[in-house]
C-alpha cells in the first residue's frame, strides 16, 4: 500500500513540475491574479489522475488484494473473540443455573 501511494505522490510530482513549467513558459494559461499556484496543483491532479489510473493498475490490484486479506483476517479474529464470549456466557449461565437448583 505504501509502495502504490508513493507511486502516485511521484506521477503527481512528475506532473507538478511539467504544468509548472508549461505555464512559467507560456504554453498554458496563468491562473488569474494569485490563484496561479492553486492554477497549477489542480492542472496537475488532473492530468496526474488518469495517468495513475492507467499506470499503477497492477499496483492498485495488489494492494487491493492485500487491504482484502487484512480485512478477511480482522473479521476472523473478531468471529473468533465473539465466538469465545458466547462460550463463556454459555458457561456462566449453565453454572449459574446449576447453582441454583
């Protein structure tokens, strides 16, 4: 998972640097009055949003699946500490009701 978020960080700083470039040079628009550096963080989030989708598509897939098996293990452990309460309950109500008679 760090390995897929550190790889987006990098396509959006590759990104960055070539729509700062592209308006510092010119070639795109300037944002108006001082919006220009919020211009260029947005220009790239969305330049850098399809890349990431289309380039870190096995990245995604694996670390999906890893975020699936943690997942699966979190609610075994909790199925497992529900089971094991139902047991003591069972216990204490079987043990209970013994004393009573």
């Amino acid at each position: 998972m760090l390995r897929y978020t550190l790889m987006r960080l990098g396509i959006f700083a590759g990104c960055l640097v070539v729509v700062w470039g592209l308006v510092y040079s010119g070639v795109a628009p300037r944002g108006l009055g001082d919006s220009n550096g919020m211009w260029i963080i947005l220009l790239a989030l969305l330049i850098s949003a399809p890349i990431s989708f289309v380039v870190l598509r096995k990245e995604r897939d694996r670390a999906s699946v890893q975020i699936v098996q943690k997942v699966d293990r979190v609610k075994a452990n909790l199925e497992a500490n529900r089971s094991q309460e139902d047991d003591v309950a069972d216990e204490a109500a079987r043990a209970q009701g013994q004393a009573s008679s």
